[in-house]
C-alpha cells in the first residue's frame, strides 16, 4: 500500500510542475490510505515547502495544505555543524515574522543528524541543531513557548543511503507547525 500512495502522490505533482522537488517522509514508518506526506523544493542547503503548486487546480494538493497537513521547512547543515547559514536565516526571519502575528501558532524544531558518530554524540549534536534554529527565533522577537525542541538524532533519515550527498539530507533542523486540536 506504500508503494501504491507513493506512486499515486508523486504522479500528482509530476503533473502540476517540474523542478527539484522531494517528499519528506520518514524512513521506517509505513504509510496508510489517507496519510499526508509532504513535498518540498530542494536546494541543498535547505528544504522549503512546495507552496507554489497551484492548489485549487487539483483538490489532493489543496488538502494538503489545510491545517492538518504536516507543513513543515528543513534546514541543512554541514557535518558536524550546528551554525545557521544565510539562506536558513532569511528563511526564518520570514517565519519569525509569521509567528509574531501569530501568538498562539506554535511549532516544533527537531535536530537530526546522518549516521556518523556515536548515538549520544548524535543526539546532543541534534539538540545544538534545533536550538540554533530556536535561538535565532528568539532572537528574532518569537515567544519561547511558541517553540518547543527535540533532538532525534540519527534515529528519523530522511535517506537510508550512505554517500555523503544521502548524509547531507539527514543534517538537518526541521520546523513543523504544531496544530492545537479543538
């Protein structure tokens, strides 16, 4: 049934436009009929969402830009790197922008590191990650309480290879946007 939603959702935007775009999905978690998983432009430095699908065109893709859809952005860092660069901070300030308007929206920041290194290492290397983007937030006007932090590690790839343009994938922050349920 994976495969079958992969195909499904990659033929959905295959249609709608051309470029280099990715799916953020987990590496180990199988998928049902009715998951949403999400598309981003890629650059290598970092990952943004594929806001400019046009939407109302094809009412898959508007669904997964409602509130319940898993939005997120994905910052990449370089090994053994926890520092911001110029694209991540222009990202951010945008987002910090958004956030200040926005009391209430909370996100989440996850540190994510490749496979190299000891898992303990790994971990605090994931928590250096997430709290720059959560400092640079802050320093930007955000609430800490908007944010919340956690570091996985190695534990969650984005890509199981093992050549360095796999582990650049997995050095990453990724902000996902907390939906409070009502």
């Amino acid at each position: 049934m994976r495969w079958l939603v992969f195909a499904f959702v990659i033929t959905l935007v295959s249609c709608t436009d051309h470029g280099n775009y990715s799916m953020v999905a987990g590496g180990y978690e199988d998928y049902d009929d009715g998951d949403i998983l999400t598309f981003v432009y890629d650059d290598d430095d970092f990952l943004d969402p594929a806001e400019s699908f046009p939407v109302d065109a094809n009412p898959k893709l508007a669904a997964m830009s409602s509130e319940d859809s898993q939005y997120q952005k994905v910052y990449r860092y370089g090994f053994d790197e926890s520092v911001l660069n110029d694209g991540a901070k222009k990202s951010l300030t945008e987002l910090a922008d958004s956030l200040l308007v926005s009391p209430a929206q909370r996100v989440k920041v996850e540190g994510h590191t490749c496979e190299m290194g000891s898992r303990e290492y790994n971990i605090a290397l994931g928590w250096r990650r997430a709290n720059s983007v959560k400092n640079f937030l802050i320093s930007q006007g955000v609430l800490a309480s908007q944010i919340e932090v956690i570091s996985y590690g190695q534990e969650k790839p984005v890509d199981l290879g093992h050549s360095e343009k796999s582990r650049h994938k997995n050095r990453r922050a990724q902000i996902k946007f907390i939906h409070e349920k009502t």
